[in-house]
C-alpha cells in the first residue's frame, strides 16, 4: 500500500516507445460531483476543504486498495485507470458505498455526491495524462449518470456480468457527444437483490393485476364456501329432532290410553337446534405446554473450547503484519468450522439475516459482509441467550496457530492438501470445498487457512502500531473497513498463514468472504 500515483506504464527506467505516446486498454473511472459549482457558490471554502478530504480518505485509498492508479483530480472529479474491468467497477461501487455512509447525516441540499462512469476502452498514455476516445465515453457516460450511481458501458458489461455479485439495469443504446456510434450503458446495482428492482413499469403493473385477480377470485371463492356452510347449517338447524321411533304414530285428536301394564310415556320435547341425541360440544381445552406445537431448535455452529496464553502476534513477512507483539489471549470458544450456508439460512428464514445464501448446506456461506456477519450473530446471541459474537484479530491468530510458532500450523514449508488455496496442491476451484475438507490444526480447528476469508470484529489498520495487547479487538465507531483473515480458494499460498491480514469495506460484499463465530465464556 502506498502513496496515491500518478499513472505511469511500464518500466520507468526505460524511454516510452513511439515517441512518447505508447497506448493500452484498459479501464476507465470517470468521476465528478453533482452540483459543485452551487456549492461552491454557496461555501467555497468548506466545499473544497470537503472534497479534499473525500479525495483522502475514500477516492484514493479505494483506487490503490483495487490495484488502479489516479490520473488526475480535476477539481469536482478524479480520472483513474485499472487493468482490470472487475477492480474498476468493484472500486466504483466500494466510493459510492462509502460516500452514502458519509452523507448519511448532512441535508440533501449539502450532500458531496459523485457521478461515476466505467468504460473499456483504448487509450493514449502520457507522463501526467491519458487521451483518447476510451476516456471520452467513459466522462459522456458520467454526465448522464445520476448522483450516488456508477454506469457502465457495454464494454465494461460483457467484461464483468458473471464475475461480480450485484444487478445491472440495461439503459439501452445512447447516443454521447463526439461519439460516432451509440454506446450500451447499464446501471450498476451493489446488491445482488437488487436485480429484481430493475423490472420495468409495465412489468410492475402486470403482476399488480395478476395479484389483483389472484385475490379477487380467491375471495369469491371463500364466500362461496362460506355460504353454503351457512346455508347446510341452516338445514340441519330447521329439521325435527332426531327421536327413537316409534311403533306407531298416534294421532292428536284420539289420544291413546297407556296399557296398565306400562308406564305412561313422556311428554316430546320442543324442537331444539341441536338433536337431543347428539350432546352440544365441550368447549375445547386450553393447550398444556405439553401439548403445545414445538419450535426448532436454533442450529447452533460447533464450538471448540481454547485455553487462554500468550503468543508472538503478527511476523516479518508483510509490512501489515509488524510489529510483532506478545499478546495475551483469555480463554473462550470459537467454531470448529466457518459458518455455513445452512446455518445462515436459518437466520434468513427468520428474517434476521440480508438474504438467501446460495450454495450446498455444508459449504461455508460466502459473499457476506462485515454488517452481515454482525446481523448472523446478533441473530443467534438473542435466539440463544448466549454471548455469541465475531472472534477478535488476536483470538483468531492464536486459534488459528494452534499453539505453533511456524509459518504455517503444520511447519515452515508448504504441503499439499492441508488447505484450500488455488496453489495448495488441488485443483482450482469455482467456489470453496465443504467445510472439513481438509485436517484440523492442534486446536481441532478447520479451515483456518485457506477455504473462505473470515471476518474479524477488529476495525482495519495498516501496521499493528498501537494494538491491544490483551487479545481485545482493536476498534473504533468510525471505521470503514474491517479485518479479514485465512485467505480463500482464490488466493495463493501466502494468504494462508495465520499471520496474513488484509482489509475490505465494512458494508461490502464479496464473494470470497465468510466468518466464523466465537463465544465468551
């Protein structure tokens, strides 16, 4: 990670070839704000101070955190260049993310909000600059993008369909300034629910009246049923009671004598609505406990108890990773596996979680957030009565050292099939294996390494500078990014040391992040 860059390709230490102006494609971010200049009017000073700072802590750090370089800042904008469409639309949706959050608590009227338009395309480098036409749809798709939104071209489209979690919106074929042809724009949804709010009007309005009619017709329906109930209840209510019958009847205007012999016979009763031989319905009983319907038990992960001690956190490898420190660690228990899809979809069924997790039941849940992790275990701390939370940066090193000091659990040197990485020794995969695929560490731990990225509850910071040294997490009520750690599928092998890190947007998802869970005791 370093200092924000101006674009510079190739080997510096060599002269550009075709005289100074090489060419390349790549993909463009185009961004600037709406409505600058009224607020410039307004509050020149506090309008400029504020870009400023959104430029430094958001625009910049998300450009280099997706592997892109800042051509330029334009004022009210920004111009970066990646090599990779994925990052470029990923960095595009991590800035707007950010800037909702920050905007969150300022008026409408106030808000910095930035237009952002993606686009593939070949251009001109120069030292300080880039030309030509890829940048030019990139800035025409940026000007007919709405405030808070990121469009993207065709280009960027085909690119990207299948390789990012999130919905598109086609806006069809659009005619731009000093382009010749039309160009495809889509708008970019981050959630991947959000596809189905891409229906159009008419669409809307059709299902409105099949619903429409779905419940008329089911009406018609219920009072049909309910009338003829009614109407047999009627009948049965009119009808004589049901009595022994007799031998014969005797007609009223000759009564009959009883026999000596036999006893005189009572008098019929009046008609009544209920048969006399048919006793009127005990009302029925209140349900005891026992008898009431039963509730499913929560699944709760499996949990492996660690005894507390000390430990050496962090290494020399990777900048991020130093200082190394000694850190005490309390006991508490932490789960056997990462969290897994149908253990997440117990929490959506109930409501309580952001979506369906897709996948085998026994595949560890990905795409997931950090403000989805925290939603699964608020979920099942409340569900539970128990003290379930997200494991600390600490507690997870230490859990996942499995009381070892080498680069890895099992020893300094890589070996094949003890982790789920693509250069592990397996083949490479289109998503993680299921959880257990592979030997437990000491602890009887798995997958803590490799597999899926866990969440941890730390806030992200770049060096271990001023980290707690009791095992706590290290956190702060305004962080953006939070910590991730094990590596996944998708990573090499360096990611899956205990001691690796890495940060991403708190409110993100990504389709290599998972967690695991952990419990005071």
């Amino acid at each position: 990670m370093g200092e924000i860059r101006n674009f510079r390709p190739g080997n510096h230490d060599e002269p550009p070839p075709h005289s100074g102006m090489p060419r390349r494609l790549a993909a463009i971010i185009v961004g600037d704000i709406a409505s600058y200049s009224r607020m410039m009017q307004a509050d020149e000073e506090g309008t400029h101070a504020r870009v400023k700072r959104i430029e430094r802590d958001i625009i910049q750090p998300s450009i280099i955190e997706h592997h892109g370089s800042l051509v330029k800042t334009t004022g009210d904008g920004f111009i970066a260049v990646f090599d990779s469409p994925v990052e470029a639309v990923r960095c595009s949706i991590v800035i707007q993310q950010n800037l909702v959050g920050r905007n969150a608590s300022i008026p409408k009227h106030s808000r910095l909000e930035y237009r952002i338009g993606v686009n593939l395309g070949d251009v001109i480098v120069e030292p300080d600059d880039i030309y030509g036409d890829g940048v030019n749809i990139a800035t025409r798709i940026e000007g007919i993008a709405q405030p808070g939104q990121v469009y993207i071209s065709g280009a960027i489209y085909e690119q990207i369909k299948h390789k990012i979690v999130c919905g598109y919106e086609s806006l069809g074929d659009r005619k731009v300034k000093n382009i010749t042809d039309p160009v495809r724009v889509y708008r970019v949804l981050p959630d991947a629910d959000a596809v189905g709010k891409t229906r159009s009007r008419r669409e809307n309005v059709l299902l409105f009246l099949l619903i429409t009619a779905l419940l008329v017709i089911a009406g018609y329906v219920l009072w049909y049923v309910l009338v003829q109930h009614r109407s047999q209840v009627g009948q049965q209510a009119a009808a004589p009671p049901i009595a022994a019958p007799l031998a014969s009847p005797t007609p009223q205007s000759v009564p009959s004598l009883p026999s000596p012999a036999a006893p005189a016979p009572q008098a019929a009763p009046a008609a009544s609505p209920l048969p006399t031989t048919v006793p009127p319905p005990a009302a029925s009983p209140s349900p005891s406990p026992a008898s009431s319907p039963s509730v499913t038990p929560v699944r709760e992960p499996e949990m492996i108890a660690i005894r507390g001690g000390s430990f050496a956190m962090g290494s020399n490898d990777d900048p991020t990773e130093r200082p190394v420190h000694q850190v005490t660690i309390k006991p508490f228990s932490i789960g056997k596996y990462p969290v897994t899809v149908q253990e997440w979809n117990e929490c959506a069924a109930a409501k309580a979680c952001g979506f369906t997790a897709t996948g085998k039941d026994d595949a560890p849940v990905s795409n997931v957030s950090w403000t989805d992790a925290q939603q699964y275990v608020a979920w099942l701390a409340q569900a539970t009565k128990k003290p379930y939370r997200l494991p600390s940066e600490a507690e997870w090193e230490y859990a996942a050292r499995g009381g070892t000091q080498t680069k890895y659990w099992w020893g300094d040197k890589l070996q094949p099939g003890m982790a789920g990485c693509k250069d592990c020794g397996e083949l490479a995969a289109e998503q993680p294996a299921k959880v257990g695929s592979f030997k437990p560490n000491p602890f009887g731990l798995y997958d803590m390494g490799g597999g899926i990225d866990q969440w941890v509850a730390d806030c992200w910071h770049r060096t271990y500078q001023g980290a707690p040294s009791d095992g706590s997490a290290w956190t702060s009520p305004d962080c953006g990014s939070h910590v991730l750690r094990s590596g996944s599928w998708k990573n090499d092998a360096r990611y899956v040391r205990p001691s690796n890190r890495g940060g991403y947007d708190t409110g993100v998802r990504y389709p290599t992040h998972g967690f695991r869970i952990a419990l005071s005791p």
